[in-house]
C-alpha cells in the first residue's frame, strides 16, 4: 500500500517511476448546503485510510458553445471541489499495516515545495488538468502541489448578506487558495516536504491570487517565494475600475442575478440560494432569463475583509510579505483576448469601458492607422496594462527591500503558434515550463525541448534556493534587466519600458483621484 498520515487522518495514495501520487485530498470541507458562499471551513477528521488515488471534481464550471444555452456543458465538475494534490518523490519503503511492505513518505526529507495555482480566468480549469499535474517538478526533486478552488458565481457573487454573516461580500475563491496554502504549511512535512521551504505560484488568474497572497498578513510565514507568470490582481483592477469588475457594480450585478432566482440580498434569500439546485445558480451567472448572455466577470474584489483601502491595491505603500519573486510574461499576452474583427468604432468603445475619461488619451497615443488594426491595438494594450505592467510594483518593491527578484520575457515562437496568428501568446509558455504537451504549441523537437528543459530547470532551481540559475540577470528596479527566453537566452533590458510605466503611471493616478 502507498500510505501517508495528515493532520486529518491516513490517506491512500499510488506509486509512480521515483514518486508517490495522493490525489483529492480535501483541504477544506465541502462548501456545500448551508456551507454554500461562506469561507472555508477545515476538514472534518476521517477514521481508517481515504483513498486518495483519484483526483477529487474540479470546481463547478460551465462551458457555453456559441453562447446558446441550450447547448451548454456542465463537465464533470462539482460544488464540492475543495481538494488538493500532491506529488512527492521523497519516499521509502516500510513494515505494511497488512504484513508485507508498503511504501510512504519520507517525513525528514524536507524537499522544497511548490504550490501552483491554476489560471482561467476564474471560471475554468481544475488540478487534474493533464497540463497541470506536475510529474516533471517531482521527477527533478520538488514536492509538488496543486489546487481546485470556488469559481464563477460560486466563488465571486457579492452580496451584502454574505458579509454579515461572514465579514466577506464575496472572494471566497480566494480565501480557498489561503486555506489550501494554510492547508500545505501544516501538513506537507507528512510527504517529505519542507515547510520552511515553500513557493506559490500561478499563471493569470492564479498569478492573480497568488499576488493578493503576497500582500496578505494573513499569510505571513506561510510561503518564501512566490512566482507570478502573467499578471497580478493589479491588471485585474485596471480593468475592473470601469468593468463588471467594480465592487459597487459586482454587488449590483450580483443582486440581479438574486432577483433572476426569484431571491433577495437578505438572510431568507441566501438560505432559499443556498438550498437551490447549483447548475441553475451557475446558469443564471452567464445567462439572463431571455437567454442572453450576461457577460460578468470574475473577478477578485475590494471588500474590506481581503483587501485594504483601495480598489487599486498598491504594493508600495501597502502591507506586501517578504517574498523571493520570478515573474514574467509572453511577448504577445492580449492577443487571444482581442476581437480579430474588431472595429474602430469597437475599439474605440472598449477604450471607453476600460480608461474612461482618459480614453482619448490613450488613442491619440494608440491609434488605428494603416500599420496597425484595432485588433492589433487593442491586443497590444491588454498585454501591457492587464498582464505585463501589472507585476512591476512587486518586482521593483521586493528588489528595493533586497529580495531575490528574477524576470523573464518568454518570446519562443513556434511555426505552430505563428500560423495561429496570436502570437507568442498567453499562455503559450506553461507548456514549456511542464515540459507537457508539447505538440500542442509545436515544440515537440530538438529545440523545443531545448527551451523546455531550460524552463523546467530554472523554476525548480528557483523553488530550491530562489535563484533560476546562472544566466539569470538580478531584477532591480534601476536596470530592470530580464531574460529573454527563446532559442538562445539572454539578458535583456526591460521592453517597452515607457509603455509600461505609462499604465502604471495612469492606474497610481486614478487611484489618487479617489
């Protein structure tokens, strides 16, 4: 039998070539009945041995085709998705409970760590994503772990009522990250892990998370380094501040969506939410009672309980923990989110919705003419404000306070992913990172795997010891050196650099108008 014992009890597990597999561990109780839309709560403790050799349900998501309701797909995913998984290569063999032999983990092996949470934009994905399971972490000596969280409308709905019950109006898929990051501290010396030794990672939106982590006191000790690929909950704000995003207009939206269900931001109409069938809870997220689609976002919030002061958090001025960093991001990180037909009249409106008043500042410096489309506008400044500026306050704060601060610029670009005509484009990196799947991003030669094999090798040498590796330039905010990755890597200076700080300039000004 393959064996360990958590805090909460003894759980089952599988034996792979030079690791051991525990799939579905739950960090939290499931948030179901009346533990619907409130914060985690801790496992209840179990008797005998959980099996856990099969990955526990992803969170409970819907996947529209052509934005037809009718031919929505709820996959084979669950409101009761609080679980974790876990990837350890530090294991021995010994006396089994039933006589013969089984093998469990190594408890004083004290392997770094690395958490990772996934992306999708808070509305998809789960930890048993082929892509995200890791084996390649714990083929190269890292105790490796990855998360299922509340999203959509069972992670994000804001009402005024959760918040006096809770003193949240929302983010309790956030708050599943906290707690399974909690969750991982205490338990992880059980799989050979260390916990003094633990990094955070994610890409988009748990890069988001992962950020908020950062600035939580309430997650002080908990981790060491963290890795941010592609974003912070700072580009998330600068969207957010005219989006469906916004707290006021979350919390509008959200009590639409109460009414939809024929229920009202009060005690009675959260218990009548909470004992209602979830897939029409999570329809109604996406779709009006006409059918149309209600396009709502979600999003992280400022709600007074996470975050502090401002809707634009602000790392330099504000609590941020003491954190090694590698952060980076894809030359072309907004092309997937543009509309290729986009019209100038499009593109013009959707400046609008982002920058407001500031709208025409940003086309007179942006503007459509014959060497650029609205289309390659537009993908140009989602790239710069929502994923590549939005992580220089920590990099520039942490390597001000004499942390370990690493960059990167990947910008390998497959014959693939250049016929697909985004680009290096969001994304695109991950698969090389987890030497996964290859194929899928046209890499899966020579060279590819050259990149593949230098991505892996300096995210786990960073997760060890906080440095990539030799070729790396330290990040100070007064060179702001990166490196740039692609067939020959090498330090580069931070690209676009004015572009950049410009973002950054109208965010930090926006938020002091308020």
């Amino acid at each position: 039998m393959i064996r360990a014992t958590t805090r909460y009890g003894m759980i089952k597990g599988k034996k792979k070539e030079g690791f051991l597999t525990f799939r579905g561990i739950p960090y939290a109780r499931p948030p179901v009945g009346d533990l619907r839309f409130r914060p985690p709560q801790d496992p209840e403790p179990w008797e005998g041995i959980r099996d856990c050799t099969s990955f526990g349900a992803p969170a409970l998501q819907l996947f529209a085709v052509n934005h037809v309701p009718q031919a929505n797909i709820l996959q084979s995913s669950s409101e009761d998705c609080l679980y974790l998984n876990v990837s350890t290569p530090a294991f021995r063999e010994c006396e089994g409970i039933s006589g013969g032999s089984d093998f469990v983990p190594d408890t004083e092996a004290k392997l770094p760590v690395y958490i990772f949470i996934h992306g999708g934009a808070y509305e998809t994905g789960g930890g048993n994503m082929p892509l995200y399971r890791g084996e390649r972490f714990a083929e190269n000596g890292i105790v490796y772990v990855n998360i299922n969280y509340r999203m959509n409308v069972m992670g994000f709905l804001s009402l005024e009522e959760f918040e006096r019950e809770s003193g949240t109006t929302g983010n309790f898929g956030v708050l599943d990250a906290l707690c399974a990051v909690r969750w991982v501290h205490e338990n992880i010396a059980a799989f050979g892990g260390d916990p003094d030794n633990i990094t955070v990672g994610g890409e988009s939106a748990g890069a988001f998370t992962t950020s908020i982590l950062m600035g939580l006191e309430s997650a002080r000790g908990l981790f060491r380094r963290c890795i941010l690929e592609s974003g912070s909950i700072l580009g998330v704000a600068r969207v957010a501040k005219y989006g469906e995003g916004h707290p006021v207009r979350m919390k509008e939206a959200s009590r639409q969506i109460a009414a939809d269900l024929g229920v009202s931001d009060s005690a009675e109409g959260v218990k009548r939410l909470r004992s209602m069938p979830a897939e029409d809870i999570i329809r109604a997220w996406f779709f009006r009672p006409d059918g149309t689609h209600r396009q709502m976002r979600s999003d992280p919030m400022l709600d007074g309980f996470l975050f502090d002061g401002d809707l634009i958090p602000n790392p330099r001025v504000q609590y941020l923990n003491d954190v090694d960093l590698l952060f980076g991001f894809n030359t072309d990180e907004g092309s997937i989110f543009a509309d290729r037909n986009m019209s100038e009249e499009a593109y013009e409106a959707e400046l609008v919705r982002i920058f407001g008043d500031r709208a025409s500042e940003i086309r007179r410096r942006y503007p459509v003419d014959p060497g650029h489309t609205p289309f390659e506008r537009m993908s140009d400044i989602i790239g710069l404000f929502s994923f590549k500026g939005a992580m220089l306050p920590y990099a520039d704060m942490l390597s001000g306070r004499g942390k370990n601060v690493y960059g990167y610029h990947f910008a390998y670009l497959t014959e693939r992913l250049r016929k697909e005509g985004f680009g290096c484009r969001h994304i695109a990196e991950l698969n090389f990172v987890f030497q996964k799947e290859l194929g899928f991003v046209g890499a899966d030669d020579e060279q590819g795997r050259k990149v593949s094999d230098f991505m892996n090798r300096a995210w786990c040498n960073f997760i060890r010891t906080g440095n990539p590796g030799p070729e790396w330039p330290r990040y100070e905010e007064k060179d702001e050196k990166l490196l740039r990755i692609d067939e020959n890597p090498q330090p580069e200076k931070l690209p676009r650099k004015d572009e950049l700080r410009y973002f950054e300039r109208i965010s930090l000004m926006e938020k002091e108008k308020r």
